[in-house]
C-alpha cells in the first residue's frame, strides 16, 4: 500500500460576481504522506479554509484535482465523496459543531453508527474516557465548558480512525490556558493513531508544533522551510 494519503494538483478556485472575477486558489500543488502533520498558515482570507473544504471535497475547486487515498474526489458524485468522507475523514471546526439535542456520548456515537458500527457505544465510550471525559457522557453541549466541547469535538473525530484529519482554528474559541490543553491532546491522538493531520491555523506557535507548514499567501501555497532544532 502507498503510503501517500493525499495528493493536491495544481489545484485552483475562483469566483465571479458583479465585481469580476476573484481568484482565491492558483495551482496549489502539494502532497502528504500518512502520519505527517502540516499547518496551513496565511493572513485572514487568504484562502486557508476554502482550501480545507475543497480538501474534504465540501466544496469543489475551479480547476485541479484532490486524490485522497487514491481516490480522484472531483471525479465522484457527492454521493461517493460523502462516503469516502466518512471512511476516510475527521474533522474538528472552531466552533465544535456538536449537536445539542445529543448527548457528549451520542455525538461521538453518531459517526459510528452511520458506519454501521455495532460497538458504537463502546468504543465512544472509551474514546471520551481517552480524552478525559469519563465522567461527562450523558452531559449535553450546553452543560460543558468550551474546552469540555473541544475534546468531545476530538473524540469524535478521532473515534472513526480517519486516514485523514482535518482541523479549521481549532482552538479559536478557547482561551490561551485552554486551548494549549487542547492542542496537546490533538497531537498525541495523532500519533497514537498516525492519523495525517493538516491544521489551519493562524497561530504560528501552533503551527511550528507541525512537521510541514505550508503558507497560503495571494492564492498560491509556498511550502516554508523547516524550523531550526
């Protein structure tokens, strides 16, 4: 098996309205292979989260293609890419995006249970046990702190044991204290599963604590050379 699990082809995305024509991504070309971590770093509207969507295949680009796992995701129909997202795909978003009709446990149930999963239950169970959460499990969203969501947000999204790990500012909503906690848990999950991890981020201390950062700057993406030490 190729341990290349994401190949990004002279990727582009514009948009047109009145005022003309916007070019948001030019020709962004990069690879990853399983277990990297990269951070995608670049000013406010840069383009970083648009390139995250088109990455899970939520949003679709101008031109370019995005194989993920081998798989061309602009050649499926939303159907097929919908799929391959739940095979294959975590994310975690600023703002947790946890539903708050369910419960702490049933939302990291949920992506199991579309699965198909018959040990939805259990292994949801010990993921929130693995995050710190234990005790917390019939809890809903709104009797939670922020961080408290955070993890939950984690749990779930590392729960499936995605190939690929997707993560937008995750620690936009948390205070500094909090979301350091935060970002220490997300990478020890990811080596515990070799997960490959790409972070959008603004914080370039966050960003360092990646393997690659990569920056969006007028569009284009130019990959930054390593950190000393």
């Amino acid at each position: 098996m190729s341990d290349l699990i994401l190949a990004v082809q002279r990727l582009s995305k514009s948009v047109t309205d009145s005022g003309g024509t916007l070019d948001i991504l030019r020709d962004v070309d990069f690879t990853l292979r399983r277990g990297e971590t990269v951070a995608i770093v670049g000013a406010s509207g840069s383009g970083k989260s648009t390139l995250l969507s088109i990455l899970a295949g939520l949003d679709t680009p101008t031109s370019g293609q995005v194989l993920l796992a081998a798989e061309n995701l602009f050649a499926l129909d939303e159907d097929e890419r919908a799929a391959l997202r739940s095979r294959q795909v975590g994310f975690v978003f600023q703002s947790f995006q946890l539903l708050a009709n369910l419960s702490a446990l049933e939302n990291v149930m949920l992506p199991l249970e579309l699965a198909g999963r018959r040990d939805a239950r259990a292994a949801a169970t010990r993921m929130l046990q693995r995050v710190g959460l234990g005790e917390r499990l019939g809890h809903y969203p709104r009797l939670l702190s922020g961080g408290e969501q955070q993890r939950v947000a984690l749990a779930r999204a590392f729960v499936v044991e995605p190939a690929l790990l997707l993560a937008d500012e995750p620690t936009g909503s948390l205070d500094f204290a909090t979301g350091e906690k935060v970002m220490a848990l997300m990478f020890e999950l990811n080596r515990e599963q070799g997960t490959t991890l790409v972070l959008v981020t603004h914080d370039r201390a966050i960003a360092q604590r990646c393997e690659r950062r990569i920056e969006i700057e007028a569009g284009r993406a130019t990959e930054l050379a390593p950190l000393a030490g």
